[in-house]
C-alpha cells in the first residue's frame, strides 16, 4: 500500500554505511545507482552521507535521517555479524525496542529450507546457525518489510509523520531492486518524469564572482527555478569555461532561460553551444 504523502513532497536522502568504503577497500556503487533510479523516475537526490562502522555516528546519523521528515536509504548494515550495527542503531535512534518480526521470521526460514534442500540436508529449525540467521530479522518495533527478490532476507522500514528511512543491505544486486520496489510501491505519486528540464550555456572569458549578480536577480526574478554555475579548467572540448544554467519544471525553465540570455547580453562575453538535459 502506497504510503500517505504530505501536501510538501519530501526530499529523498542516501545514507552508505560501511568502514569497506571509508577505506577504499570497495568502491561505492550506491549513489551514482540512486541517482539514476530516482532520475528515471523523475526525481533527485537531496542529499548523501557515508558513515563508518562505528555505532554512535549511526545512531546520530540516523537521528537526523529520522528528524528531517525525507525519504531516506541507508544500505548496508544489516546482517548478523558483530560488525552489523544498522539495526541496533535504527532502534536506538527511535528509542525503541527490537523485536523478530513474524513476517520477516517466516521468510528467512523459508531460505535456509531452500538452502538445506539444495545441500542435500534436512533442515533443522534449532541448529546454531539457523537460528542465528533469524537475527536478520530483528528490526526496530513498528519496523515493516522491504522484500528482497535475490534471496528473501528482508530489509525493513520505519516511517515517521512525514518520510521515513528505508534499510537495506550492502549489496547492490540486493539493495537496488528493494530500493525500486520502495519508489515504486509507496511514491509513485511524486514520480514527475518529463516534469524536470536543465538548459544552460557554455560561457568562456567570464569569472564566476563577475556573474554572481545576475545568479542571483534570476532566483528572485524566477523563484520556481535553480541556478547553477559549473566552472572547469580542463575540460577536454571547451577548455577553460563556466557552464551557467537554470533547473526546474519546463515552462519554468523555458522563461527563467530567456532571462539567462538576456542577463548575459551586456557583458558581452564569447557564448559557445547551449545544452538541454532531462
């Protein structure tokens, strides 16, 4: 069941959590994932944050996540190992307790069946690991289940009055299609494709400070829009350069862009292609 949303549509946050990251022993995948999936869906991401395996930045990293009423990640975390603080932290976070979910108990038992089957073993309910592996599904009370189609260890979610935090595993062949069954399942509604347009002009001989007024008369004159300047120094085609351009809703763009031009006009500068993204 999709999820009531505020008349204000939340932003959407990343947490990444692992020391694997932070010390470069793996790469990160997530943000650049995210992005695109909420870009295909017509959305952004607001804001992303690493955080290491130390459970007192998670908690407080997951106390913002919490209080700022977005709709929030965070992956990784959330095995059963001594190094897995996701969980625990979630709890703490809330101030609630944790608990073994009935439904995420069930699925994860009809895992180890599968893997017993496939071992050619019978399965036993109350050997060691097996009822260690059950502690994947204790979650924060009022925790509800985030499917996982690769192999039926749940994530889970808590919302709050606005937003909430979605929890997911590590891995991305995991993490990326229960973050899509999260967007498509609960915020279809706020999916705007076709609804977010960039137009903007390559600007060569200017300084970013000498263009800082007109940035700013164009968010106040166009308040339904973002300016953005991207300046390089080495680009392989323009050389040293300022990309200058609006962001918003098309009809918004379209006039706000208009206004660019104009703005630019007595500065009289060298303009190169103008560019529009999607």
């Amino acid at each position: 069941m999709p999820l009531t949303q505020p008349d204000a549509a939340p932003k959407f946050g990343l947490i990444i959590i692992g020391d694997e990251i932070l010390s470069g022993k793996r790469a990160d995948k997530h943000l650049p994932k995210v992005i695109e999936l909420l870009k295909a869906r017509g959305l952004s991401l607001a804001w992303a944050e690493y955080v290491g395996d130390d459970p007192a930045r998670i908690t407080a990293a997951l106390q913002r996540a919490f209080e700022s009423g977005d709709v929030v990640f965070s992956t990784g975390g959330i095995g059963a190992t001594p190094d897995d603080h996701t969980r625990q932290c979630a709890a703490r976070a809330l101030g609630v307790d944790l608990a073994l979910h009935p439904q995420a108990k069930v699925l994860i038992e009809q895992r180890m069946q599968e893997l017993a089957l496939e071992q050619g073993k019978s399965y036993d309910p109350d050997q060691a690991d097996n009822l260690h592996r059950l502690n994947m599904g204790v979650f924060p009370q009022g925790a509800q289940i985030i499917p996982n189609p690769y192999n039926k260890i749940p994530g889970f979610f808590l919302t709050q009055e606005r937003g909430g935090v979605f929890f997911v595993p590590g891995f991305p062949v995991m993490a990326w299609p229960m973050i899509e069954w999260v967007l498509d399942t609960h915020y279809r509604a706020l999916f705007a494709k076709d609804s977010w347009l960039e137009r903007s002009v390559i600007i060569f001989g200017a300084m970013e400070a000498t263009l800082t007024p007109l940035m700013e008369n164009l968010e106040r004159d166009f308040p339904d829009i973002k300016v953005f300047s991207l300046p390089s120094v080495d680009h392989p085609d323009f050389g040293r350069h300022i990309e200058l351009g609006v962001k918003g809703t098309p009809d918004a763009v379209a006039s706000a862009f208009i206004g660019l031009l104009d703005g630019l006009a007595p500065f009289k500068l060298k303009l190169g292609p103008e560019m529009v993204r999607s």
